[in-house]
C-alpha cells in the first residue's frame, strides 16, 4: 500500500523517483497448429519481436531489457545465428519470394518453403535456449550433428552448421558472458550507486541468461532528505537496541530497490555496490514468492560488472551535474537579460505556445512548460482548435490563450494559483498585438508576453524578443546563452505542436476513427477489418457479404458498417 501511495500521490520527501516506462522485452510468438493449405502459414513458424505491454500467455517473453537499443541488439543476433523471422503475419503470408533478409542469410525464409516446419521449430528451440543461457549445450549439440552430416558426406549440411557454430562461438567471446549457473543463478540485476553534489545515480545493468544486455541510470530526487532521514534513524532510543549508521548511498539504495521492484520481475540475485539490509531482501523475497539474495562483494565475473556499473554510475551522475550547470547558467542569462525574478531561479516558470496546421487541416496548438531549469513534459498541453477561418493563425493564438489563461486568471486573482513569469509566443508583432489584446480582456500584466521573432534572413541565431508592453525589441546575440534556451524552448513548443498537427491530420484523412464511432466495434473488430481490408477506403468498397466474412463481424453488424460508410 505504501509504495502504491508513493507512486500514485509523489510525496515531496520520498527521495526516489520512479520513471513511469515500463521495460522493454523480447516477444517469440506461439507456434499454432494450421490446417494443410499448401502454403506456408505465419502462424506456424514463431516470429521475434520487440515488445512493450501487457503479456499475453500464448506468446512467450524474454528480459526485461534495459532499453530498446538492448532489445534489438538480440533480435540482430538471434537473426544473425538462429535465422529467424521477423516479419509481420500479413507481410509473411503474402510473399511469393524470399525477401533481402533471406539474401544476406538473417532469415530462413519460411514464408516460401525454403525451410521446414520441424527444423525451423528446432531453431526457435535453440534460440529460446540461447536467450536462457544454455549457450554450451547448444555448442555441443551443433558440433555432434555437423560431425553426423559430415560422416554421411552431407557437407552443405555440415557447412550449414559449422557457420552456425561459428556465428555464436564469435557472439560469446565478443559479450561479457557468465556460463555454468545453476538455479537461474545466470539472471542478475547489478546495482550501483554515486552520490555527489547533492545529486544520486542508481545505475541498474541487467544479466539475463549469462548476457549483460546493458545498463539504466536513474536519478532519486530529494537525495538530501536521505541524510535527514539518517540523522532520525540514528537518535538514541533507550528502549530500542543500537541501530548501526547507515552511509547515504546505501539509504538511496534500498529506497531504490523497496520501490523499483514493485512491478518489476526479480531475479535470483541482486549484485549490490553497498550492503543491503536483510529485512528488505525478505520482504523482497515475500513478494515474489522465491529467495532473492544480495551480494555486496561478489567474485570473478559478477566482480567485473558490478565495477562497470559503479564506472557508468559516476560517468552518468557527472553528465547530469555538467548538464544541469550548464541548463541553470542558462537560466539565470534569460532572467537577467530580461529583468524576471532572480530571487528563486528553480521556481522561474515559461511557458510557450505554437501554431501548426496545413493549409488550415487539423489546427492545433501547444503550450510547454519551462520550471526548475529544464522542459516539465508532464504539463505540456494540447488544444484543438475550431471555430476559426482554417490558416487564421492569429484567431488560432487567440483561442489558445483564452482558453489557457481564463481560468487560471481568475484562480491567480484568489490567490489560488500563480501565473508564469513569461509567456513566449512564436512569432512576431502581429501574434504579440494578439496575445495582448487576450490579456488586456483578463486583466494580465502585459510584461509578461514576448514574441520570438526571426532575424534577418529568418536565419537560426538571429531571433529578436517582441514585447506587448511596449519595450524595444531585444537582440540576445547569436552565442548567447539566453538565446540558446529561448531556442530549446520554441522548438520544443514547434515539436509538439507539429507531432500532434500530424496525428490529428493522419486520423481525420484515414477516417481510423469512424469505424470505432459504430456500435459494436472496438479496436480489435477494428483491427481486424483494417488488417482484412487494409484501410476504411477498403471496407467502404467492400460488400456486406465480404464484410461479414471478417472473424466477429455478424451480417447485422456488417449491414450497419456499410451503412455508416456510405
């Protein structure tokens, strides 16, 4: 419940933050059994994946993985040794020749036949046995068959098989590889810690099947309360036995693992760089329902990734101090050149807004948020617009910040909420004279609005600030470093205005959206009748005996598709 609570409400003191994105894993899909039609089925040769989301148990998961470069680094070798496909069953079961992939011997090229169904079956057996680490059973196992196929003089056989061997003999000696564990022993987290400046890094490298498949840095925020929680921890309790002092690192450890493998798999092992306590391991242990055991200084392989964590660790906590340095001397440059607060910097808020459309298709503006010295992606905001002359970009700014500020006007007016400390709008005079006009209406300090214009020659370093109060015009300079965090802030407001322009525009244009808004479809009937007929113009020229041919489309429900799509 607790940890729930911290997840759910961010409580200022808890000193670890948990990012919100879940591990990516490897997707080998279930082999089903098809009826003899000739041609090759997809749904009989188990295809790999790179996936994210919830389990399915027909289908079987290998991590997590550390990052998506870690996933598709193993979807490369397995292709590279094991030669299995990675396509899309409606890609599959549409071929009539192998593809390049088959070419440059990444593929068997099951979709033509060009391999049988029990051999590929013992590939994918094979590549499930690679990714849990029986890398020399396997070894053994191809060398006794090359040596049976060479005793026959079935040489291409042979070879085959020789090149397979030598494939993964190279991938072993390249990875960090650990053989010979016992008891899932090959499945490690190693976790190390740094503290430094006030700042921490967690960085956690993953072990699965004897393979390091890379590392992730996490940043705890609020390390300086740990210390505060030390210090109560440590005060004299005559009824209480003496409680050894724990060092920060270890503190921001175990707040670590407490809270990040609430729902996360756990392996066997936690390699650790600091000592853990033992109750945490127990209740670790209660958790998943098997031992979970901690070692602080482990020996021979497991001693070499723990040193590779604790260098990345510190590698990783000096960027962020490097890139915070410099973000914050970037703050301070724009509060001063532009005479905002400079009492409190951290708490200095801008927000900026942009417009995006084409040719007046799908409207839409952005508003992001600039606090505590970096891009605060959890408030970006995204607004429909309507109700205006489609290219009317001045209407379009003028809703948005209507719509923005009406509210918040008000509630800052109670003493209930606080505005910005700037409002950047994209643009020049004409989008300025707009937005002041907007906070004329509410009641708002005009100091607070400037226009990013382009300079001469709308050449990048050469923006000018436009302000609705009335002030000059303000030239930062092309090296400045109030420019450059301007700069990132309209494009980081450009970047999202333009993704979601693109989004809306391709939803409106494929209609996606029309076959949900129809009683009785979701989006797996939706799916399906995308996948059969490969788009809404499709099913619009399809019949209704051809729509109800679809698996879960009845007659009535096809009669009332064809219906609401014509």
């Amino acid at each position: 419940l607790e940890n729930n609570l911290i997840k759910t409400l961010h409580p200022k003191f808890n000193i670890l933050f948990r990012d919100d994105k879940s591990y990516p894993y490897l997707k080998l899909t279930g082999a089903q059994a098809t009826p003899d039609s000739g041609a090759p089925q997809a749904t009989a040769f188990p295809r790999i994946a790179y996936y994210r989301g919830a389990v399915e148990k027909k289908h079987r998961y290998f991590g997590p993985y550390p990052s998506a470069w870690a996933v598709k680094d193993t979807i490369l070798l397995l292709q590279k040794v094991f030669r299995l496909r990675t396509c899309e069953d409606t890609v599959f079961n549409n071929r009539t020749r192998p593809c390049l992939l088959y070419q440059i011997k990444r593929c068997s090229a099951p979709c033509v036949g060009h391999v049988s169904a029990e051999q590929y079956a013992l590939d994918t057996v094979n590549a499930e046995r690679f990714l849990q680490g029986q890398t020399q059973e396997i070894l053994g196992e191809l060398e006794k068959k090359m040596v049976w196929h060479a005793d026959r003089l079935e040489f291409e056989q042979a070879a085959e098989l020789r090149n397979q061997m030598s494939a993964l003999s190279k991938i072993l000696h390249q990875q960090s590889m650990e053989v010979g564990g016992k008891n899932g022993d090959v499945d490690v987290d190693i976790l190390a810690v740094k503290v430094q400046g006030g700042k921490a890094c967690v960085n956690l490298a993953m072990v699965r099947g004897g393979r390091h498949l890379g590392d992730r840095p996490y940043f705890p925020t609020h390390v300086e309360h740990a210390a505060d929680v030390a210090a109560l921890d440590a005060e004299p309790d005559s009824s209480a036995p003496p409680v050894k002092e724990k060092s920060l690192e270890a503190l921001v450890l175990e707040a670590f693992i407490a809270q990040h493998y609430i729902d996360v798999p756990v392996p066997p092992m936690l390699v650790v760089s600091e000592p853990v306590d033992k109750d945490l391991m127990a209740a670790l242990g209660e958790q998943t329902g098997c031992r979970v055991a901690a070692v602080h200084q482990p020996r021979e392989q497991r001693r070499v990734w723990l040193e590779m964590a604790q260098k990345n660790a510190g590698l990783q906590l000096a960027r962020l101090l490097a890139e915070q340095g410099s973000q914050q001397a970037r703050t301070r440059a724009l509060a001063e050149a532009l005479e905002l607060p400079m009492d409190n910097l951290d708490a200095l808020r801008i927000e900026c807004f942009d417009i995006s459309h084409t040719a007046g298709e799908a409207t839409q503006a952005s508003c992001v948020v600039f606090q505590e010295h970096k891009m605060q992606n959890s408030e970006y905001r995204r607004y429909n617009i309507d109700g205006i002359t489609p290219g009317d970009d001045y209407a379009a700014m003028r809703q948005v910040l209507t719509r923005r500020y009406t509210k918040l006007a008000e509630a800052a007016r109670n003493g209930e909420a606080l505005l910005p400390d700037l409002v950047l709008v994209d643009g020049g005079k004409g989008q300025v004279s707009m937005a002041r006009e907007v906070f004329v209406e509410l009641g708002l300090d005009l100091g607070l609005i400037a226009g990013v214009e382009k300079g001469a020659g709308r050449k990048v370093g050469l923006e000018e600030l436009v302000f609705a109060d009335g002030r000059e015009k303000v030239y930062l300079g092309r090296d400045s470093a109030a420019l450059m965090l301007i700069a990132q802030i309209r494009d980081e407001a450009h970047r999202f205005a333009i993704t979601g322009m693109r989004a809306q525009r391709a939803k409106t244009r494929v209609g996606g959206s029309r076959l949900e808004d129809i009683a009785g479809i979701g989006p797996k009937k939706r799916a399906s009748l995308l996948q059969r007929f490969g788009g809404v113009r499709g099913i619009a020229s399809a019949s209704v005996e051809d729509i109800a041919m679809v698996d879960g489309i009845s007659t009535d429900l096809a009669e009332e598709i064809y219906r609401a799509l014509h």
